[in-house]
C-alpha cells in the first residue's frame, strides 16, 4: 500500500520524492506459540535458507524504507540522497 501510494503521489506530481516503508514486529506470543505446537521454527532458532541442513524456519522482526525519486534525470546521472 505505501508503495503504491508513493508512486500515485510521483504520477499526480504531489511531490518530487517519496518514502514508502514497511515493518514486521512480533508483538504478541500467540502466533508464535501456535507456530511452534505446529513444530515449524527451527529447533535452534537459526535461519538456514538454502542449506541441505535447514529444518525448519526462524522468525525477525525487520524495517525497511524505499525512496522514490519522480525525476528520471535523479537516476540517469547517478544522484544519489546518501553519501
């Protein structure tokens, strides 16, 4: 959704950037307790993606925010909004 928001907001000319985020916080024990009686997690509580060693899956909290430039010269010359 702010994603999309983002870009309507870059078409309609509203602005010239635009931050679209998202979060993923485990906030409460339920799902987590109905997760583990289904013995999904990880016995050790490690992600191993790809490994011919994963049994099962581990869970993260994480953030992450995109920029949006509505300027297509911002990405043909290389500007970037970080050092």
């Amino acid at each position: 959704m702010a994603l999309h928001l983002a870009c309507r907001s870059l078409r309609a000319r509203e602005c010239t950037v635009a931050l679209a985020g998202g979060v993923s916080v485990l906030s409460t024990p339920g799902v987590f307790v109905e997760f583990s009686r289904q013995r999904a997690p990880a016995p050790d509580g490690r992600c191993k993606a790809f490994s011919a060693t994963a049994d099962g899956t581990a869970w993260a909290e994480g953030a992450g925010v995109l920029v949006w430039s509505g300027s297509p010269m911002r990405c043909a010359v290389g500007t970037a909004s970080w050092p």
